[in-house]
C-alpha cells in the first residue's frame, strides 16, 4: 500500500511529535511513524529540567535553550500548566567549602555569568537554602543561587497533548510503525518503507534520537560517513507518593558527581546523578537495582530522614537513552548529500522540542531558513 504526505516524520518523542505539531499547523499533511509508543522512549524516561541554566559554555546555546524554555510557557499558557504537565519555581543550585564539587566559588562565578546573559538568579546564604528547601541539611558556609526561571515536565505528558493538537490539526500520528528503509529516484530520497505502507513525500524529518545516525547513513547508502551520535544512558528513579513533600524545586548537590532530585506529580520525588549513569546504565536488571538502591542512600547524606530504605523495592527505575552528538551541540538540518532528509538530534531535546519543532517546521515546509539553526548544521562534521 503506498501514500503520498507533505512531510514525513521519523520518531515520536518529543522532538519529532514537536515538528509534526508546527507542520500541521502551516496547513501541510504530515505523516509521524513511530516505532513502539509516542513518548516510549528517551522522552518517558528523561529528568525532564527545563532549563538554559546549564548552558554556560556557549551564549548562542543558551539563548537557544531559553527560547525553548519560553515556548514551553507560551503552550502551558494556551493549553493550561496540568495539561502540558508543566510544573516547579525554579532550580537551586549549591555547594559548602571543601566540598566534593569544589565549594561555592564556580557556583557563584557561573550566576555571574547567567545574570549578565540576562538569564535572572537569586544569590542564596545558608538561611535562604533552607527557607526555600526545610529539609535539606545545609552545612555551615553553604551558597548557591536559585534560577527562578527553570521549570520541570512531565514529558509524556506535553507529548500526548501535541499530538491531540497534531490530529486535530490533520496530522497522522501512527504508532507501532517501524522504518525499516527508504524509497529513492534515482540518488534522491523520496519516500520511506514502513511495512505495510510505501510512504511518499518531498520532505523527510528524522527525529528518532540514537537510531537518528544509522537512519541517516541508509538516507545517504554510506555507512562510512555516519552522523557522530553516540547513546548517552541515564538512570533514573522515582519513588512513591511521600508523606512529606522532601522537595519544592529541582536542585543539584555538591556531591562531586551531579546528584540531582526534584519533585513529582504524584508527590514523589524523582533522582538521578551522572556516576550512577556511568556506572550501571544499561546494565544488567540487578546492577540497575544496585544502582537505584544507591541514588535512594544518596538522599539520606542531604535530608537525613528520608526514607530510602522503605523506597528500595518499591520505586520506579527507567532508563534513557539519550542521542549526544560529537560536540556536545545539537545538528539540526538537512543532509547535503540527500537535501530531502532534514535531521533533528540534540541532547536537551526535552527543553528544546517545542521550539525546534517551530524552527524545523518553517524551513521543510516554508523554505525559510532559519537564523538560529546556522551553528548547528549536519554540514560542520563534513555531511
């Protein structure tokens, strides 16, 4: 069975159900392929930060993740925040002297830089942590800054919501629908073969983060020139409702080693820290356990009563995969080799999606080339 679109979209997590959402919204037909579930993936699975807090490497990236965070406010103010799942007043981020991480000075240097990008921060003493956080225990000479700004989501969420959004817009969201390669003209991409269907369409968005680089060397019949996206696991737990809410904001630790925890909807708390990533993502199910068991404890060094023995069995572990290009920045644009493939991975797909939906969207269907792409295109690693 063959179909014709306007735009065909490859993944349904948040990236790819975001450019699905704006094509519909320009009036074009867009077909979105999902292998499993929308959300399944990477999107289900992510800490969910929104956030240009983080991004202190490079302005441009900044500015790019606080437009993404911004267009994260304007759905949540058309839709309603429940709806969109959109939630939090901010992120704390602190530290003590002689602490793992080095003490407060980076901190502070980095809430400098911030609030001279304009990006606004709140300069915290000991007493003002512990105002904002009561059950954290804060050491003596403890610092750090609060981002008033960031937000966190329930990712699963805004997905399912845009793609009510897409259908309504006449979008075609079909799911359990596996690429399994293309159909080509001559060199020319022009189609993809979705098993019963042969699709067909001029323009083709591949959003479907760590398959993104294998998919696109099929795009170009080259596995030699693959795009540089490597997977990026990251485990995460999250317990059951609490007695207490232990947390009101997303906060980082000075643990040395990115231990991070925020509240969530059902009044749990979500943890997750880069070591444990590296050491037991994508593991064997008892390492993960190790590993979940170990992030619960973890808890207990900065809110002492915290249950983390009545949480071991019951919580929630789940593992992302997140697609990580070579330079750390996403690659956004169309393949030279094969201009009808357009391709969308970044690592902070979650505060991103939206926006770049937006982006993508107005050059695939407009032509419009889009000023705040230019540093991110596939071309800067020779395709």
């Amino acid at each position: 069975m063959s179909e014709r679109a306007d735009v065909i979209v490859v993944g349904g997590g948040i990236v790819g159900v975001s450019v699905a959402y704006a094509v519909s919204r320009l009036g074009r037909r867009v077909i979105l392929l999902e292998e499993r579930t929308i959300a399944s993936g990477t999107t289900g699975a992510s800490f969910s930060w929104l956030n240009a807090t983080a991004k202190t490497d490079n302005q441009h990236y900044h500015a790019l993740n606080r437009r993404g965070l911004e267009r994260h406010l304007e759905l949540a103010a058309e839709w309603g925040e429940d709806a969109v799942g959109l939630a939090g007043t901010g992120s704390i981020h602190w530290s003590y002297p002689g602490a793992a991480d080095g003490g407060p000075a980076a901190l502070l240097a980095r809430a400098e830089k911030l609030d001279a990008w304009a990006y606004p921060t709140v300069l915290l003493d000991r007493r003002g942590l512990g105002a904002l956080e009561p059950y954290i225990d804060f050491p003596h000479g403890s610092q750090g800054f609060l981002a008033p700004l960031d937000r966190w989501l329930d990712a699963p969420r805004m997905v399912r919501r845009m793609a009510v959004e897409t259908r309504e817009e006449g979008g075609d969201i079909r799911e359990g629908a596996l690429v399994t390669g293309f159909a080509f003209d001559g060199n020319a991409v022009v189609g993809v073969e979705a098993p019963p269907y042969s699709i067909f369409a001029p323009q083709i968005v591949l959003a479907g983060g760590t398959a993104l680089s294998a998919l696109s060397a099929r795009a170009r019949r080259s596995l030699a020139r693959a795009l540089p996206v490597r997977p990026s696991p990251g485990l995460l737990v999250d317990t059951l409702p609490l007695e207490r809410a232990w947390l009101r904001h997303v906060v980082y630790f000075p643990d040395g080693a990115g231990f991070h925890m925020r509240p969530t909807f059902d009044g749990g708390v979500c943890l997750g820290a880069d070591d444990i990533d590296a050491q037991h993502a994508g593991r064997h199910e008892d390492s993960l356990l190790t590993g979940a068991t170990a992030l619960l404890h973890r808890a207990t060094d900065f809110l002492p009563d915290f249950p983390a023995l009545e949480q071991a069995a019951a919580a929630h572990t789940r593992i992302g995969v997140r697609p990580m290009p070579e330079d750390g920045l996403p690659i956004v644009g169309p393949l030279s080799a094969v201009p009808q493939v357009y391709v969308v991975a970044t690592h902070s797909g979650i505060t991103l999606g939206p926006y770049l939906g937006d982006l993508v969207a107005r050059e695939v269907v407009l032509g419009a080339q889009q000023a705040e792409l230019e540093p991110y295109r596939p071309q800067r690693f020779g395709q």
